[in-house]
C-alpha cells in the first residue's frame, strides 16, 4: 500500500515537473537587465535600443514604427 502511494506521488511529481518545463520552454523570457544584447541606433533620431525592440528595414534600424514610416 505504502509503495503504492509511493508511485502516485513520483507520478504526480513528474507530471509537475514535465508541465512547468514544458510552459519554460513556450515562455519567451524577457533578456535580463544588463544582458550582452546588440545595441541598434535608430536611423532617424539616433536614438539607441535593444535591437529585440527595434523596428528593421533592411540594414536599418529604427525606434518606432513612426521613424521607419517616415524615413521611407
Ligand atoms: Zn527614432
């Protein structure tokens, strides 16, 4: 009986385990503060950002969708 349990429980455990790995592996994680990201400087304002949050338009970057608009 006791054994029993025993398998519920590694069972139950697994299942936890497979499931958070599982929503880790789905979940874009956000880069962490100070992570060694390209750096991009928007074509239009010169403005500097992350190239994740930079909008590109060839071999350019901009800070906006509005910057890229208007430097169309
Ligand atoms: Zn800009």
């Amino acid at each position: 009986m006791g054994k029993l349990i025993l398998i519920v429980l590694v069972f139950a455990f697994a299942w936890w385990i497979l499931g958070k790995y599982r929503r880790s592996l789905t979940r874009e994680e956000p880069p962490p503060a100070g992570a060694a990201e390209d750096m991009v400087r928007c074509a239009h304002c010169g403005v500097h950002l992350p190239r994740s949050e930079s909008r590109a338009s060839g071999e350019k970057f901009f800070c906006s969708e509005e910057h890229l608009r208007l430097h169309r």
